[in-house]
C-alpha cells in the first residue's frame, strides 16, 4: 500500500491518504506537546514505540471482541488503518485519581477511585477539549445516544483487557484517554492511539511514572520510561 497525499498532521501523528478510499496511513512522529500544544519537545524513539505498542493492544483489543481501527503495521512508525470519521470526544476512563481530577475535584493523586470514572471530552483545541456530559454530547449532536452507549461500554470493556495485561507486567493503569470512529458501515471502532502518550502508567512496584507526565512535568528520563513501556509490552511478545 502507497503513502498518498497528507490528509492531516496532528500533535504527534500525521494521516496520509492511500491509493484504497478504505484505508490510510498513520505515521507516528517522535514529537511532543503538552497543555494543548504550549509545551513543545522531541521524544527520541516515541514515534517508533507509540506504533509498536498501539498495535500491540489493538490486536488484542480486537482478538477481545472490540472492532477497530487496526489493519496492518508497514514500518516501525507506519501502520494501515481504517478510514473512520473520528468521534469528536476524548474518552478518559479513570481507575486512580491523578492529572486533572485530583486538580478539579481536589483529590489527591494516587487515591484509588471506588469505582471506574468515565469521562468526555469534546475535541476542540481553540476551546482546549473542554470537559462535557452525556447531555451537551447529545444537545450538540456530538454522538447519538446509541453510540454513545457503545462507546462506554466499549470503553470499560478495554479497561479491564488493558488492566489485567499492564498488571501482568507490573504496570498500575491509573488512567488513559481514547478516541472512537465510525466506518461508513456506521459501526463504531476504536481508533487513535492507545500507548504512553495517551495514558498514565505507573511502576506498580516502585510508583515510578512510565508515561508522559514525565515530558509535562520536566521529570527527567522520559526516553527510557517509554522504552520500558516498550520492552515489557511488546519486547518479550
Ligand atoms: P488529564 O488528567 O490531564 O485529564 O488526563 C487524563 C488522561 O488522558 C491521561 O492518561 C492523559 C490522557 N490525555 C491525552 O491522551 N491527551 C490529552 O490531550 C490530555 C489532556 C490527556
């Protein structure tokens, strides 16, 4: 499959058209930003890690039973997608209090929460993906209420698969972001990233942080955090 013409360039991502209307290209870039594209770095090797370890849990999302996105990895930072038209939400799913529910809510980060927290987000970077419910998504049509289910549901499913994989590894899912999409069929996938980038992962041993909060918040060490991610994820698969 050729790399066509750029249809869009994200933060660390870029999606390129294909020569099947079907299919595009994501090609995973080592760069970084941070509150919504004010702090701005390289991470050495991210590009190449976020595809290998994004695939890594796509795959066994999908071998779980939850349809998505996932094709076929071309190169270490390039893979073949779906063609979807992304849901305009940030779905959080929260496991431990940490980032900006410790901020808003005032609990202080690493309480474990006492059941899942599921939270949205509507994708809008001039507004800085502002924090909605259930109610503003339907008012805006942002999803129907039908999909919207799916989504959650779909959302606590991946929880669980994720969890009890990292708790293999010895790593704590504190918390992570995903995005849907909708094939023409209409059918709602899994799509975008799932990898350090995206969630908050903690040594489940020593309370080492191994994702980006380590770039957010000038921690040091952020190459190898996210080369631990890799190694113990898809290094010894
Ligand atoms: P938050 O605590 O900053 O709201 O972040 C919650 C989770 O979502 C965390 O795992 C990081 C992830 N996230 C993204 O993937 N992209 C974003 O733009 C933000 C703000 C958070």
């Amino acid at each position: 499959m050729t790399k066509g013409e750029l249809l869009y360039e994200g933060k660390a991502k870029k999606v390129f058209r294909t020569d099947d209307e079907n299919r595009c290209i994501v090609s995973y870039k080592d760069d970084a930003t941070a509150f919504n594209g004010a702090k701005k770095g390289t991470i050495r090797g991210k590009g190449a890690i976020n595809n290998r370890v994004t695939n890594r849990l796509m795959k066994l999302i999908e071998e779980k039973g939850i349809p998505t996105h996932f094709v076929e990895q071309i190169s270490e930072t390039d893979t073949v997608v779906k063609k979807v038209v992304i849901v305009p939400l940030e779905v959080i799913v929260r496991n431990i209090a940490a980032g900006s529910l410790s901020k808003r809510l005032g609990i202080p980060e690493g309480t474990p929460l006492r059941s899942t927290v599921l939270e949205f987000c509507y994708k809008n970077d001039e507004l800085g993906d502002p924090l909605v419910n259930d109610w503003h998504i339907l008012a805006m049509d942002l999803a129907s209420k039908e999909d919207l289910a799916v989504i959650a549901d779909y959302a606590q499913r991946i929880n669980h698969i994720l969890g009890e994989l990292l708790e293999d590894v010895h790593i704590s899912l504190i918390d992570f972001k995903l995005e849907f999409g909708k094939l023409p069929s209409g059918e709602i996938v899994l799509a975008d990233e799932i990898s350090p980038d995206t969630c908050r992962l903690w040594d489940t041993r020593t309370g080492e942080k191994l994702d980006k909060d380590r770039f957010r918040r000038d921690l040091g060490g952020v190459e190898d955090a996210y080369a631990e991610v890799f190694d113990r994820l898809v290094g010894g698969a």
